[in-house]
C-alpha cells in the first residue's frame, strides 16, 4: 500500500518520499475543479508511458504508451468524464505535453466505476516539477522516485491518503 499524507509525504515499502499535493490541500467531498487531492483508499489503475522519452521502463504493470491524441475528459457533462478519451485538438488535460509531468502517469481510480458527475477527474500519481511545486489534485514525485517505486508496486496494491 502507499500512504500519502497532508505532510506532502508519500510512504511507500517503509521508505519516505516527498511528494507534491494539491493547491488547496487534502479533501474528503471533493468536486471537479476545486485543486485538492481526494481523501480515501483507492485501487490503481492504468500506467500510461511517454516511451519515446522513457526507455526500458521495469515495472509489474502493462502500460500503454502516450501518444498526440489521448487526453482525459473533465467535462462532468459527458459520457467520457473521467475517461481517457481521444481528441484531435488543444484540451486542458491533455496526456501528449510538452513539459514531463504526464511522461509517466498512474491512474487513481477515483471516482471511477461508478463515475459521478462533478465529483472530480483525472486524479493521477505524476512526475512533480522540479521545486515540486503544488498539483491541481493530482500526487507528483521525482521521475527518480517514482521509477523507483514502480519496480515493485503492483496492479493489485492501493493508495491511502490521509489527514492526519
């Protein structure tokens, strides 16, 4: 299980790590836009992979490349909110960037299955800026540690964030 904290500290296999958390903090009732980082223990989802960037990346999950098209869907009023979805032009999420924090991108299954609508979208485990500087609600780490932990993390493991 990795446990993230208010602290912006993400504990994983008994080794602390700094994280980046959302602008407005950790949220119990979050809804779409409001820049915080859900409370609650949720499964992993898909890892999506920049490979034309990211090489030989050893992992236990299957992981699908990123690619110009794909973007996630933050519109509550749509079919596809919370959802991968392809785009042929600009969109906010957008997967294909050209900074690196979506190069590596492990989906929090937040507010999927069911998905409600202004719940919140695209909550992801990212790589973090440099001065890892606050999120929109995602969690951001080092490219260094988050390649770190996903040589052992597996499909089947959570995530718990929590206030202390």
């Amino acid at each position: 299980m990795i446990l993230v904290n208010q602290n912006n500290t993400l504990i994983y296999k008994e080794k602390t790590y700094r994280c980046s958390l959302g602008i407005n903090g950790l949220n119990k009732s979050k809804i779409e836009g409001d820049k915080t980082t859900p409370v609650g223990v949720y499964s992993l989802g898909k890892l999506y992979v920049r490979t034309d960037r990211i090489k030989n990346l050893k992992t236990n999950f299957k992981y699908i490349s990123i690619l110009k098209t794909m973007a996630w869907s933050d519109d509550p009023k749509s079919n596809d909110y919370n959802k991968l979805i392809n785009i042929g032009y600009d969109h906010k999420e957008r997967l294909y960037r050209n900074d690196h924090i979506y190069d590596l991108i492990l989906v929090v299954n937040y507010n999927i299955e069911p998905t409600i609508p202004h719940k919140g979208s695209a909550i992801f485990i990212h790589i973090s800026k440099k001065d890892y500087s606050s999120t929109q609600g995602c969690i951001g780490l080092s490219q260094e540690d988050f390649t770190e932990i996903l040589l052992t993390l597996k499909p089947i493991d959570t995530i718990k964030i929590i206030e202390d």
